[in-house]
C-alpha cells in the first residue's frame, strides 16, 4: 500500500465516523417531534406554575408578590410621590409641564417672590431700558433676530445669575415695563416677567 492510499483510506474511516450520528439523527421513523413550549391547562396547572412562560407574560400580582408599579408611580416605602417620571394622567404636575413649551420649562420653577427680584433687579433704571426696541418679540419661545441680541441685549448680571441659576447664559431688555429674558445661545426668549 501507497503512503497516499493510506492517508486516503484514514479520512474516509474518520468522515464516515463523524458523518454516522448526523445521518442517524437525519433518518428517524417517527419524523420530526413537537416539542410543546407550555403545557395544556386541563391538568390544574395555573399558567405560573410548571410552565415555561416568558416572566413577562405574568399578570402582576399572581405570584404573591405586590408589584412594584401602581400607576406609574413606586409602590415601595420611602419613595417619593409625584415625580418626573410619573405618567400624566396620573399626575396633574406632570399633565401641567407637558402643556409648556421647551423655552417656557427653564423657569417653570421660579416662585413669585423670585420673578419680583428678577423684576426690580433688572428693570432699574439704567439697566437695559429701551423705548420700544422694534422686531424685539415678547412671547416665549420666540426667535430674536441676531442684530438684537448683538447691539440691544445685555447679560443678565452674575449677582442676579448667581441668586437664581435657572437665568445663567441669559440675557435682557426691559421694554415698556416688561424684562424680556432671551437664551443668549439659542436666541429665544425664555420668560417675560411683569410687574
């Protein structure tokens, strides 16, 4: 026998040794088996109980454990009661901020003490007065031109900014009593606070 004969013939026992489980498994009588993924419920079974169901397919409540959930809200002690993440129809809060437009939520929590100072600070004579600046738009969430925010606006002042931190990167004009605060890098007005 040739050294090639013989390697041939090693490859041909070594295949046909791998090859016969898969044809066995391939040639089955009795064809191919369903296997079921939950079993019927005629035996007594609850759907929780013996079966292999997704744990997301559980109806809350029906393995004894309180769930953690109640209307979007933490059912767990010590959490807090009405927060951001609570769907709004569940919290009249959260109903009232899906109503403000994205300019008017930087000041939503400013008090009417705080918009009174903000009034007086900047309303001072002096500071940043115009007699009926035109294009200036006074309603939130407006654009303001470009050449208004370069030549009229002012910067809101840090003392001011440092007192109430929502007012950071602002700046203003004070026109015909009202302080038009004004995003200066988005160039939208943000709040107009009157007296």
């Amino acid at each position: 026998m040739t050294r090639n004969t013989v390697h041939c013939v090693a490859l041909v026992v070594l295949l046909a040794a791998f090859a016969s489980p898969a044809l066995a498994q391939g040639t089955a009588s009795d064809g191919p088996k369903k296997t079921e993924s939950v079993p019927p419920l005629g035996d007594g079974l609850k759907p929780h109980e013996g079966s292999r169901q997704e744990p997301s397919t559980k109806v809350p409540g029906t393995d004894g454990q309180a769930s953690v959930l109640t209307n979007g809200k933490l059912a767990v002690r010590g959490a807090p009661e009405d927060v951001d993440t609570v769907p709004s129809k569940y919290s009249d809060r959260n109903a009232a901020d899906d109503k403000l437009s994205i300019a008017e939520y930087r000041l939503k929590g400013l008090s009417a003490e705080q918009k009174q100072q903000i009034h007086g600070a900047l309303s001072a004579p002096g500071n940043g007065q115009a007699s009926g600046s035109a294009g200036l738009p006074d309603k939130t969430g407006a654009e303001v031109p470009a050449s208004l925010v370069l030549n009229d606006l002012k910067p809101v002042p840090s003392a001011v900014a440092d007192k109430i931190p929502a007012l950071d990167g602002s700046a203003y004009l004070v026109v015909g009593g009202k302080v038009i605060l004004v995003d200066a890098t988005t160039r939208t007005v943000i709040g107009v606070i009157t007296q």
